[in-house]
C-alpha cells in the first residue's frame, strides 16, 4: 500500500513538473514574439508632423484632414478654413 502512494505521488510530481516546463516554453515563446514586434516597430520610418492651416497644431499626417491642398487638424477646422492668425 505505502509503494502504491508513493508511486502515486510520484507521478503527480511529474505531471505538475512537466506543465510547469510547457508553461515556461509558452511565455519563453511569447516574450520572444513580442520583443520581434518591439524591434519590427522600433524599424518603421516615424511619421511626418504637419501643421493644421487654420489652428497650427502640429498633428500626425495620418490623423489629419486634407482638402484643397491644405492640411487640417480636424473636419471642424477644414470647415472653418485657413487662418493666418496663428502664423507670426
């Protein structure tokens, strides 16, 4: 009886141990991917900043408006149209 709970135990151990190291394997792979996206991000070309034609706020070209040529911060500001107050 006492060889049967030990050999019991034993393979208790073995299967706590062996989802213990697939657990490390799984997060091992994970912070691999994630610093190979971090790197992949960190080579992409930065942005261009462009000045809003009415406010002169400086906003990311992809966030902002265009319309006649012009760049603008939002819809609201393409609306209003250009302002030269704020140049100066």
């Amino acid at each position: 009886m006492r060889n049967l709970l030990i050999f019991i135990l034993v393979l208790i151990v073995v299967w706590w141990a062996r989802r213990a190291m697939q657990r490390f394997a799984e997060e091992s792979r994970a912070r691999r991917e994630q610093n190979a996206q971090r790197a992949e991000a960190a080579k992409q070309v930065p942005e261009r900043m462009l000045s809003c034609e009415h406010c002169g706020l400086h906003v990311p070209e992809s966030e902002g408006v265009r319309a006649d040529g012009r760049f603008f911060c939002s819809d609201a500001h393409r609306r209003l149209g250009v302002r030269d107050e704020h140049r100066g």
